[in-house]
C-alpha cells in the first residue's frame, strides 16, 4: 500500500487553496483577460458562420472584431451613463424605504408584535442593501470599462481560433484522452453561444417590461438581466429584484406585482420553454455546486468571477474527471438524472446537431492532411 496515498487529499486541497488565493490576489488582471476570452468564444459562431458563406478571412475578422467593440462600447456606456444617476437617487430611495418600513413596523406593533430590536432594523437598513447593490454595479462597470485589454484579448483569441482547431485536431489523432478535451471545450462552447443568445432575449424583454411599468433606469436593469443570466437557477431571480423594489418605492404595491408577474412570465418561457429547447443537455453540475461555484468565483474574481461561475466550474470539472483518485469529487459535483450522475463530458451523440467550434474552420486542413497521408502510404507500398 502506497504510504503517501491518505496525504494525497490533503496536499490537493491545500493546493487548491493556495492556487485561491493567488488568483484572487491577481484578480485586477485576470478579469479583463476572463472577459475577453468570454467575448471571444461568444463571436466565434460568427467569425465561423462568415467564413462558411465565403466571406475573406481578414475581413471577417475585422467585422466580428467590430462587432466586439460596440458591443464593449454600448455596455460601457450604458453602465457609465446610468450608475452615476442611480448614485445621486439612492437617498430618495432610502428615504421611502424608510418611511415604508416605519409604517410596516407601526402596523406590527398595534397588532402586539414587538418590532423595536435594534437587530431587525439594522438587518433591514435600506442604505446598506442599497450601498451593496450599487457596489456591485460599479465593480462590475469598473471591469468593463477596460475595453482595450478585453479587445485585445478577444481579437488575439479570434485570430488563431482556426490555427487552434488545427492544433486539436492534430493532437486529437494522437492521444485518445484529448477526445474528452475535445468533448468537454464543445460542450462549455455550446453553453456560452446559448447562454448568451437566452440572455441577451433576457435583456431584452426585461427592458421593455420596466418601460411598460415606468421603472427608473429600464436600459441599466436591462443590461443587468443580461449579465445575471448567466448565473444558472439564481441569476434571473436576482436581476428582477432591483426593478421589482424601484417600482414598489415609486408606483405602489400594484406596480410592483406587475412588474413581478412580468419578470415571472419571460424567465419562464426563456429558462424553462427556449433555453432547454436550444440547449438540449443541462448544465450536468448539481444546485448546490452552481451555489457554492458562484460564492468561490465570485470571492477569487468578484463580479466576473460569479457570472462565469458556471463555465469555470464546468472546466474544473473536465479537469477532475480525468483523476481516477479524484472521480468521487466528480460525481459529487454532478447532476443526477434518470437515476444517473450526468458526466462531465457529453457523449458524441449529445450536441451532434451541432459540429463543435473547435472542428469548424479547418476542413481545409483536415482534407490536406488525409491527402498527404495517402500520399505517405503510396511511397511505402
């Protein structure tokens, strides 16, 4: 029996944390870089889809690298614009909440509940749920707003994702245990492209909910309910908070059940009608896995890190899988259905409608490469 076999465990989870630890003391740079790679994989079907109808090479580069820059540019400035502006309305806000929690307190007491502890007020304090909420908008504003690292990040990725696909490809033929690579990259590709497309109709529809209702800021909550989607089970809870407490400030109890219902009816049909539908193959990680990833991520990474929580626990997930000492941590980590933990990396059956990103763009090479194998064998007969 191996004797350094019981510390094993222990010398992985204290490597864990230290890899913690200094990823989270290298936050301030590794965040643009996350981001960039994020916006690079969600332009990918684009880059690809103007190759396919024949477009050059360079040009469609360049539109999908614009593309990226509005895109940048519109977030940038939609967070720019509208933080300040919620900033100087927080005391208003405080105000009515104030005096809305007063009278709630006044009614609980003429009905002989005690709601004098200083602890229930303190825990309901309207400036600091405020000052956290608009915290998290300035940190996630103040990652954005570092476009040219983002572009440059997501420009270089999108230049050499054909010469990437050629490297898999290559190495593929060669080891059998980059197929899972190959399977684990396609899956987290497919959930990106989908998540994206479902956040952005998110976004969308959330936008015109708060403007139908009269919601202050309804292009910020918008926006939000773009980034929050991202975050599997929660997120959509959580970017419809906002909209729902600024309409009961301002409008009423009424307004707000509006609201409400309204956010109710487009994550239902988003998340449980489209999103399955497009998707196909459920994210495979367990509710509690997606809750403590988005705690950890966002601890390392802040708000970048807890909105890419999902695919950075999908990728610490491909990577466990390939530990036979560490196959019990994977299955903990998934999700069981049909009686069954879904696995890490989906059967090639699973997305087969969909070719994966990392094949696209190098049929060409591909082709080359079997004529030169024939070639090769033509000599040695």
């Amino acid at each position: 029996m191996d004797p350094n076999r019981s510390i094993r465990p222990l010398v992985a989870i204290a490597s864990i944390a230290i890899i913690a630890f200094g990823l989270r003391q290298a936050s301030g740079i590794l965040n643009p870089i996350l981001l960039g790679a994020f916006v690079a994989v969600a332009t990918t079907p684009l880059l690809f889809f103007l190759e396919r109808k024949r477009v050059p090479r360079p040009i469609a580069l360049i539109l999908s690298i614009f593309v990226d820059l509005f895109a940048l540019l519109s977030i940038a400035a939609l967070f720019a614009g509208n933080i300040p502006a919620i900033t100087r309305r927080v005391p208003y806000y405080v105000e009515r909440v104030t005096l809305q929690l007063d009278g709630v307190f006044d009614l609980l007491q003429e009905r002989g509940l005690d709601t004098s502890a200083t602890e229930l007020r303190n825990l309901l304090n309207p400036e600091l749920l405020f000052g956290i909420g608009t915290g998290f908008l300035r940190g996630l504003g103040a990652t954005l707003s570092n476009i040219f690292v983002i572009l440059l990040v997501a420009s270089f990725i999108l230049a050499e994702a054909r010469d990437l696909a050629t490297k898999v490809r290559t190495v593929t033929r060669q080891s059998e245990d980059v197929d899972r690579l190959t399977a684990g990259l396609r899956d987290i590709n497919r959930y990106l492209e989908i998540k994206t497309l479902t956040s952005a109709l998110t976004g969308v529809a959330a936008t015109v909910v708060c403007v139908i209702f009269g919601v202050d800021f309804p292009f910020l909550w918008g926006g939000l309910a773009f980034f929050l989607n991202f975050i599997p089970n929660i997120g959509s809870i959580l970017a419809a908070i906002p909209p729902i407490l600024l309409a009961l400030i301002d409008e009423g109890l009424a307004a707000g059940l509006f609201v409400a219902g309204g956010f109710l009816a487009l994550n239902f049909i988003i998340g449980n009608i489209l999103e399955p539908k497009w998707m196909g193959r459920t994210l495979g990680l367990s509710d509690f896995v997606v809750l403590l990833s988005l705690v950890v991520w966002g601890w390392i990474f802040g708000p970048i890190g807890a909105l890419l929580s999902a695919p950075l626990t999908m990728l610490v997930r491909l990577a466990i899988s390939w530990s036979p000492e560490l196959r019990w941590l994977d299955v903990l980590m998934g999700r069981v259905e049909d009686g069954e933990v879904v696995a890490a990396v989906s059967t090639p059956s699973d997305g087969s409608d969909s070719e994966a990103e990392i094949s696209a763009g190098s049929n060409d090479e591909s082709g080359e490469g079997d004529q030169t194998a024939h070639e090769d064998h033509e000599k040695d007969a």
